[in-house]
C-alpha cells in the first residue's frame, strides 16, 4: 500500500513537528469527492475528521456538510460553511443545540418522533427532514451497524406514515427523507436500502425535494482488498433518482454523506518506534502512539495497513504493534475482541518512524487526552506544500478548564 506522501516528507515532518503525528494529503481527499461528482449534492460527515483548515478545503470544493453536534455546526461556520450549507442530523435535541436553534436557523434532520414538537417548540423553521431507519442495517463491526431494532437512529420504517401525519398536524413540510444504514456497507445490503428509500419516498411524496442516501462507502484497509467500486454504486443510486422521480413526476435531489470515503485513505499517523521486545513469543513493536491517537483497533478490531519506510523487506516476521498507553488494549494489531494478531513486518529498531494508513478518518477526531497525553499535531499537505493545521496540545491547554479547588482556597 503507497503511503500517501513521500517519505522524505514523512521524515522532514516528523523531524519538524515530532510524533506522533497526522498527515494528511489533500490531493487524495480531491480524488475522492470528484469520484462523488454524479450526486447532486455531496455532504461530508464532518465527524470523520473536524480539523478546521481540513473542512475549509472540502468546503471550497463544493461540498456541503452533515453535523452531529453544536459544536461540529461551530466548528463548520468557523471553516467558512454558511449556515444554509449545514445539515444538522441526530437522535435527540440537546439543550446546547436547542438553544443554538432558537437563534440561528440550520436545516435538520430528525431521527426521533418526539423531535418534531420540540422542532416547531423552536420555532426556527418550518421544513424539516426525516432519518428513517429502515428495518434493517449494515456495519463494518455491530458498534457502527446504523439500521435495524438495534440500533437507536431514525425513525422506525414502520411509524412514517404516522409521523407524518403527525408533521402535517404541526404545519412542518417534510421535504426530504434520509437514510445511512451504516459504515461499511455493501451492494447486496444497498439495493435493499435503495428498495426502502424508494417506498419511503412515495409515501413522503407531499413536499419531497431531496433524498438523502447517508454515508458508509467502504475504503480498502487492507492492502488485497479491492478498492470500491464507485462508478457502480453511483450508477445505481442514479437509476434509482430517476425511477423515483418518474413516479413522483418531479425532479428531486439527490445526496451522499460520505465521511470515510473522502478522508480515510489521505491520512497517515506517523510515530517512532521507541524499543523491541519479546514476551515468550511474541515479538512486540513499542511505538509512541497509543489508542488516544488511534482507537479503532481498540473499539472494533479494525486493521490498519503499518508499513516502515526505509525497512522494506529485510527480517520480515510476526510481530505486534503496542503503544504506550497502560492498558492491554493498546495495540494497533489486534482482531475483534481484543486478540493480539501479529503481523509479518520488517525488523526494526528504536528510531525509526512506523506509518499506520488510511488514519484520516476516525483517528484525530476520535482522540483523547487518555494518559494524560496531549492531542497529536495534523499537517496538510496540498501540491506538496505542508501545512501545521493542528499543533500539538500543551500541558496548559489540557489543564486550561480544570480546576484545583483545594489550591484555589488556600491562596
Ligand atoms: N451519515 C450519518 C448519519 C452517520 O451517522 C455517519 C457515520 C455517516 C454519514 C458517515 O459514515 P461513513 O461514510 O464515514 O461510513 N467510528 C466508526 C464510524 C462511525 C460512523 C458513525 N456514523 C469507525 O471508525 O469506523
């Protein structure tokens, strides 16, 4: 698998910032919307990677952008999105977006019933769109499954008739229907999904203009898996908009909420490799990222392509990458629930950089202090040209919000 930039920029960087520390390729994230060009509208999930400068490219490329929080809606009018090119879409209203709603107005996306009497409540507007959760769902890992009895998104396929009926009772206008049935899907579970879109929105027919049809493209991880097939998939998406609207005798448009999809594959998490060592067996890596950088083999088990620039091919044998963090669970080369998988990689020594891949989406913006250790530095790279788009958090930032009563009182 090619690292997404050259490795003696990888070097320059990591000499300039330390480790560990993101990259990302803008060039690549480029690649990845024009694949997306079909659609009528291509929303980023800004909870792939939030970094601000990163969010102003993707902005300046056309695409608009899917929020989860308040503060993801701050973040986004802070890259420059104006509010009409934000979508907002959850389960809930909290109190801080409730609040944010009565003054400002962004479109939502509603995943719950009750949602619409607190809407009209907010008086903020008067259209809104419906997540609908189809029955059924699809996932990389059952933790990022988005559809079915289990999952607690969107509004239950079989409730929408009553739903809306309930919305037409309040004055709102559903003007689209949405669905995202998770990360990681894949054709056979998409034609069901384009299958559900289609009843949901002959049933919504009233005011519709925009289906949405969520996120979840796949990206290869692995370096033998197939890259998706997306000239396919929006093909397929394109022949369903047209049947719909040869139903419904008007035009609609046609979204894509892709997160992964776009930013995945532009990242590295570069770190060093700080000392080898073996435990009966098992021969251990120890780098100086931990899972507050990266926690997706962690949480789910996911692979991350690890390569060693400079150290190709000689002294291959199995081995375990492990962070410095005091759990267990700190291992980059793990299976779902937890077992170490050890993985034929070259030999190495204290000193050299280790690049874990497709680190852009789910990595930075799924980080923690965990440790006490602070946020890792981001780099942009666009044309070649590098960019610190993140510096590294300060013991002071981290601390910045904490409070030492005991202290405080004896001053
Ligand atoms: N739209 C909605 C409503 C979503 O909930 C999500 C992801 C997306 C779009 C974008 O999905 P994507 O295209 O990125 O698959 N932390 C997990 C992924 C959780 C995704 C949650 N929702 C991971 O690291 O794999």
């Amino acid at each position: 698998m090619d690292r997404p930039v050259a490795d003696s920029l990888i070097n320059e960087l990591a000499e300039q910032y330390g480790t560990p520390l993101y990259i990302y390729n803008a060039n690549i994230i480029g690649e990845r919307i024009a694949d997306l060009r079909r659609f009528d509208v291509i929303r980023y999930a800004e909870k792939a990677n939030a970094n601000l400068s990163l969010l102003n490219w993707i902005r300046d490329q056309g695409v608009t952008i899917d929020t989860v929080s308040v503060w993801e809606i701050e973040r986004a009018l802070k890259a420059g999105y104006t509010a009409s090119e934000i979508v907002f879409t959850a389960d809930l209203f909290d109190h801080h977006i409730s609040k944010f709603l009565r003054e400002y107005h962004v479109h939502v996306n509603l995943g719950s019933p009750d949602m619409l009497e607190q809407y009209t409540q907010l008086k903020t507007g008067r259209e809104v769109t419906l997540r609908i959760n189809p029955g059924f769902g699809h996932g990389h890992d059952r933790k990022v499954n988005t559809g079915g009895e289990e999952s607690k998104h969107g509004i239950w396929h079989e409730s929408l008739p009553a739903v809306l009926k309930r919305a037409g009772k309040l004055g709102l206008k559903v003007t689209g229907i949405h669905m995202h049935i998770g990360s990681g899907s894949d054709f056979t579970h998409l034609s069901r999904v384009r299958e559900a879109i289609s009843k949901a929105a002959f049933m919504a027919k009233e005011h519709l203009t925009t289906i949405s049809v969520g996120g979840g493209l796949p990206v290869p991880y692995r370096p033998d898996e197939k890259p998706f097939d997306v000239a396919h998939y929006c093909a397929d998406w394109l022949a369903t908009k047209k049947t719909i609207e040869a139903e419904l005798g008007k035009s609609i448009n046609m979204e894509v909420e892709p997160g992964r999809y776009l930013v995945a594959e532009c990242g590295l998490l570069v770190c060093e490799v700080r000392g080898i060592k073996s435990s009966g067996a098992v021969n251990y890596i120890l780098v100086d990222a931990g899972f507050d950088n990266l926690i997706r083999p962690a949480m789910y088990g996911a692979y991350h392509h690890i390569t060693i620039p400079g150290r190709a091919s000689a002294g291959i044998k199995p081995q375990v990458v492990a962070g410095p963090l005091c759990e267990s669970a700190d291992v980059f080369t793990q299976t779902k629930g937890g077992y170490i998988e050890p993985r034929p990689l070259p030999e190495t020594q204290a000193g050299d950089l280790l690049c874990i891949h497709n680190a852009g989406a789910y990595t930075a913006s799924m980080a923690s202090n965990y440790n006490s250790r602070p946020l890792a530095a981001e780099v942009l790279v666009e044309n070649g040209a590098a960019r610190l788009v993140r510096q590294r958090q300060s013991l002071e930032d981290m601390l910045s919000n904490e409070i030492d009563y005991l202290q405080a009182n004896s001053r």
